[in-house]
C-alpha cells in the first residue's frame, strides 16, 4: 500500500481560539487516513473507505467550512540539520581540514537549527529528516510569502490597524504554539521583541535553505570564510575593537576578541563595492553586531535592508552600523539590546563602509525624512542628539557596505 496523494489543510480563527489542522491521505487500497487536531499536536486519526470520491468529497467539505490547504511539499525542501554544518562548509568555501574554521561553522549551524525550534515553539523542526513545520515541510515559496506578510503585520500593529486576519494567514505559513485562551491574537506580535523573533525565526528558516530543491545542486553561500592569520592584521582589528569599546555599557565591556575570520565576498560583489565607493567616497571601518543565529543567513546573503521599518529602528529603513565596537556587542546575543536574548557565542561584523554624502541630523524627523532618500547617500546620528545616547551611522544601500570580516568575542 502507498499513498498516492495527500492534502493538508488548516483553520486558524484567533477569534474562535481555532487553530486546527486537517490532514489526508489517498492510499493505492482505495483507503482514506483522517488526521485532525490543534496545530502541533498528534490529534486523533481515523482511517475510512471510499476511495478517490470520499477523498475530495471531504476536502471539499472542510474548504466549505473556512479552512485553507497548506503550501507543504512532501519533497526535500531544506538541507537536513544533521548535514547543514557539511552543507555550510562547502558553500562556505571553507577549507575541511581547518578544525577552527570548521568548529565555527558547525557551532553557527547548530544556533540556526536551535532557533528555529525555539522561536516556533517546537511547531517548526529541523530534524535529520528535513526542517519542517507541523504541517508538513515548508517550501521556499510559502517563506517567501511569510515574510510578505509579516512586513504588512508589522506595519498594521505600528499603526494599530485590525490585523487579525493577516495573523491567521501568518500563522498558516509558519505554524507555531499560541495560548489555548482565547484572545491570544492581541498578544503574539504586542511587543518591538516578539516581532523583531518573527523576523529571526523567518531568517534563520532563510538559511537553512542552503540547497536548492534539486539534491544534486551545490549548496551557494555567498561569502567564503577562513581564518585571519595576519598577526598585524589581527592586532590591528583587535586594537580598533579596544580603542572603539565603551566602557560605560555594561554586559558588553568584558567582552574580548576570541578570533577574527576573513569574509571574501563574490567577485561581482567586490567590484559593485569598489565602483560605489569610488564614487561617493567617505569610507570608514565601522562595526555590525547581529544574534548568532542571524550569522548563517548573512553569509548565506548578505546584509539585508527590511522592507518596512521594524520595531527599534527610531531612524527608518536602512542597515545600522556603530562607530563604538560595544554599541555593536549590545546586539550580539549579550541580552543589552536586540530581541533581549542572551547567546552563548557572540559576534560581531567588521566593514568597509562608504558613507558618501551623509546627513547628520539635529532631530529624528529630519533623520526619517531622509532615510532612504536620493538627496543622501547615509545618515550618522551623533550620540546626545536625536534621543540616542550612542551615535548611530545608517545606510539604505548595501553596495556601500563591503564586509570584511567576521569577528568572534568571548
């Protein structure tokens, strides 16, 4: 007996308190197997007769009654979480025999792998089978949609717009635990830190598709990574990270360098850089700090601006980027600032910035009008001004950002 096909489908009714999940499978016998119950949860299952007729009937039926099919394939979607290190290393262009840069590489994998189980609420697994949400394993087009949505939910909550009905959407997307109480929809995106989760959650999924669906494909990561073994070099950058720290900001000031990767981005990458910094000029050393779990996802990528300005950046839309290498620590799962979790491993980025024709605002209404603008090419906020302790320096275009390398504190 094998299944010839299935279909999953979900209801999510923030106020019913539903969010219910439907699932079927057509065997060659003719034999219907029903699974039902609360996302995340075995449920209850039935097997009945009938064939193809009762298989669709029942469809059917439930899309009468409100519930929507799932974008789940039964096809590898993802790389396995026991192959991701593998998978990275080679996409990495990293050298195997390298035990330093390797250990990284699988200690980085590791936090995307427990993120994504952690932020979902273990509705959302990466397994040796394949990552997967409770309904079935997600496809890149349905992250795709996610984040889509998650930027209109973000911009409904800012503005205390309804938004109920793009939450369920949401949450069909990407499944994840929510109270049996009713009412929970005014509270799972109520706060700047369980949206700013959201946008982790969709990043760390992001680079766990490290693969493309064909399983003969190479794996494609944007940078290449090795181990800095410069000693001036690495003086230099350790230096600048002692000379730039504030001592005042507490949880990061104990914080020393523990190693320092060199990044090489791709060839058309470098010279897109070098053509924009030739051209506008300004070009500083400037430090960027990021959760652990976000780090597989940048040099899977790059440096991404958000399509709507999330909750925290006071200055719009753009990459953030500080002048002080603790104002970047605060952000490196130290628990200072960022989504207010605390990692075990802590890095931050050093880049090449071009800066070019910069705005230094004297107010943040001057700073958002800017932002994203022609009239500037980046906007450094000094610190004491604009409601910021710490100078702020933002930059909406990512030509302009070269990252050089990959720096890891203890």
């Amino acid at each position: 007996m094998s299944v010839i096909e299935q279909t999953t489908l979900v209801y999510v009714a923030a106020r019913e308190n539903s969010n219910k999940f439907y699932r079927l499978e057509l065997h060659s016998d003719g034999t219907v197997l029903k699974q039902w119950g609360r996302v995340g949860t075995a449920g209850q299952q039935q097997t009945i007769t009938g064939g193809s007729n009762r298989y669709h009937a029942t469809i059917s039926e439930k899309e009468r009654k409100g519930y929507r099919r799932v974008d789940t394939s039964t096809a590898r979607a993802a790389v396995p979480a026991a192959e991701v290190a593998t998978a990275a290393t080679t996409a990495l262009r990293a050298d195997a025999s390298d035990t330093r840069v390797t250990d990284l590489i699988e200690r980085i994998a590791k936090r995307n792998r427990h993120d994504i189980e952690a932020l979902s609420g273990g509705r959302i697994s990466a397994t040796s089978s394949g990552v997967s949400t409770a309904l079935g394993p997600i496809t890149p087009g349905s992250l795709d949609r996610a984040r889509r949505l998650l930027t209109r939910l973000e911009l409904a909550v800012r503005q205390s717009a309804p938004h109920v009905a793009l939450l369920e959407e949401y949450l069909t997307l990407v499944p994840q635990k929510v109270s049996g109480k009713a009412g929970w929809e005014h509270d799972f995106l109520s706060t700047p830190t369980k949206i700013a989760a959201q946008w982790s959650l969709l990043g760390a999924l992001g680079s766990a598709f490290v693969v493309h669906l064909n399983p003969t494909a190479q794996p494609s990561f944007r940078y290449s990574i090795s181990r800095l073994e410069d000693r001036r070099e690495v003086e230099r950058v350790s230096a600048l990270f002692a000379r730039t720290r504030n001592d005042r900001h507490r949880g990061t000031r104990d914080l020393r360098i523990k190693a320092v990767y060199v990044l090489t981005d791709t060839t058309e990458r470098q010279q897109a850089y070098g053509r924009r910094a030739a051209m506008i000029g300004g070009e500083q050393q400037l430090w960027h700090g990021t959760a652990a779990a976000n780090v597989l996802s940048i040099l899977a990528g790059g440096l991404v601006v958000p399509r709507s300005a999330s909750h925290g950046r006071m200055f719009g839309n753009g990459v953030y980027l500080a002048e002080q290498s603790s104002k970047a620590t605060g952000y490196a799962g130290t628990g200072v600032w960022g989504n207010g979790g605390v990692d075990e491993d802590h890095f931050v980025f050093l880049a090449d910035v071009a800066l070019g024709r910069t705005l230094r605002p004297a107010t943040r209404e001057e700073a958002l009008r800017a932002c994203g603008g022609d009239a500037y090419d980046s906007i450094v906020v000094a610190g004491g001004t604009c409601g910021v302790r710490n100078s702020e320096t933002i930059v909406w275009d990512t030509e302009q950002i070269n990252l050089r390398y990959l720096v890891e504190l203890a």
